[in-house]
C-alpha cells in the first residue's frame, strides 16, 4: 500500500484550520532563481472536497475543477509539465489525469467526425485542406 504525503496541515504550525467548504482552491506564487534570475508562475489548484477514501460530491463538481484547471493553461503541452498528486498519490491523481484525457481525446474524435461529415457530404472530395491531421496526404 502507498504510503501518503504529510498534509500541508502538519507541515505549517501556523495554519489555521476551518470548517468552511471550499471544493477549490487556487494559489498563485512566482519563483525565481536566485543565479539568473528566472520566474516561474506556479499555480497550484486544490480540489478541497474530495474525500481521500471516496467520491467528489458530484461528477458536476468534478467537471467544473477539470474545467477550471484548463481554462488555467497549465495543462497545455508548451506550458511545461504538470504536476498532478494526492495524498496517496494513485488514486485521485490518476482519475484527474485519466478524465481529462479521455475527454480531450473526444473532442478531437468529435473533430475528426464533423470533418469526415463534411468530406462524405460533398460527394467524398477533400477540399478541407487539413492534410496536417493525415500527415499531409490530401
């Protein structure tokens, strides 16, 4: 079995702990590097409502965290990686990384099949011009 991460609680004597619920949580800070003084913006996003041996809420509120992740950009490939983890670090984090794969591969197929509509509703002709997603075959 996994062994899970100290909470942030345990690490932070100074926190204060509250009732509230909050299903998420977006922190912002930058970080620089002190030798060339490079930024880097760090979002960390916190799904605050999800319980470690359990379900969300509800697939609504699950669907909004996703969205909100990556209307972010953090989950584009020219941001950089990454980084997706829970307490245990196999069981939420890997349903996130799988939802939002899944989900992007449908819009692409979706893509893919207006397309294809359109090419077998003018008699099979490719005149989209999209060769890219062929490899540049028309």
């Amino acid at each position: 079995m996994a062994s899970k991460c100290p909470s942030a609680s345990s690490q932070e004597s100074d926190s204060k702990k509250s009732r509230k619920t909050v299903t998420i949580e977006k922190k912002l800070k930058v970080l620089t590097k002190t030798s060339s003084g490079e930024n880097r913006l760090i979002l960390h996003f916190h799904y605050t409502t999800w319980p470690d041996f359990g379900v969300p809420q509800s697939p609504e509120a699950f669907y909004k965290f996703l969205n909100v992740v990556r209307a972010s950009g953090v989950l584009e490939p020219d941001v950089g990686p990454a980084v997706v983890h829970c307490s245990a670090g196999i069981g939420r984090s890997g349903t996130f990384c799988l939802v939002d794969t899944i989900l992007m591969m449908r819009r692409r197929w979706r893509s893919l099949a207006v397309r294809y509509g359109v090419r077998q509703s003018l008699g099979g002709e490719d005149n989209t011009n999209d060769g890219g997603e062929r490899g540049g075959q028309n």
